[in-house]
C-alpha cells in the first residue's frame, strides 16, 4: 500500500514538473511548485551555529573561517548564531536571501570547503601543489 502510494506522489510530481496535471485541483498548485524549485535562491547572509554541539562536530569558529575565506569579495555576509535547535544534524548553518528574510534555510552537517563553495556559490579555488607545513 505504501509504494502505491509514494508511486502516485512521484508520478504526480514529474506531472506538475511537466506540466500535465492528471489530479483535479493541482494545476494552480504545480506551477508554483515548479517556479519554486527552478527559482535560485540569492543568498546575501550566511549564519553559522556556534552552540557547543555544533562546534564538537566541527562548526563554531573553524567553520565560520572557511565561510568568510570564501565569501571574501561577494556580497554575502558571514555572521554568527547562537542555536538553531537542530544540534543532532551539526554543524548548522542558516542562509538568508536578502532583507525580506527573517527565517532562511537551515542547512545540516556543512563541512568542508567543498561544501561551503556550494552553499555560497562560488568556485572552490585551486590549491598550490605543495601543502604549507
């Protein structure tokens, strides 16, 4: 029953993604939906958790680093927040897309640069051949 189910979710969303509603009174809702998920999300503000679960996990300052390094010449602002009430997926961040914004996006387990480039956007610089010791 339950495959049944999520087997008719899936089709219905390729439909709304399509364009084709086959379920009375989705079409005005598809296209929202598929506005939703094509619009990019500008971020203008970054907040990292510095709560003690999430700088064990690896956030705190040491994340707030990386995120300033590489938000360094675009307009994203890096700043600091003190819980998100989500300590067991940590380290927490939050994206805010512009002033409007009260809640943004909270977004679990960020680590590494690789990861940070993507939230912000921007590419991951290369780095030299040889590591500094």
């Amino acid at each position: 029953m339950r495959a049944a189910r999520s087997g008719v979710l899936v089709c219905a969303g390729l439909a709304c993604l399509l364009g084709h509603a086959f379920l009375p009174g989705l079409t005005s809702n598809c296209s929202r939906v598929a506005r939703r998920a094509t619009e990019k999300r500008e971020i203008t503000k970054v907040e990292i958790c510095i709560h003690r679960d999430c700088k064990r996990r690896g956030g705190g300052a040491k994340l707030k680093k990386v995120f300033e390094d590489l938000a360094e010449g675009t307009n994203i602002e890096v700043g600091e927040y003190d819980c998100f009430d989500e300590c067991p997926f940590g380290p927490n961040v939050r994206t805010l897309s512009g002033p409007d914004d009260d809640f943004g996006r909270v977004l679990n387990k960020v680590k590494g640069k690789k990861m940070v480039a993507e939230i912000l956007g921007v590419e991951l610089p290369e780095e030299s051949e040889e590591e500094p010791k």
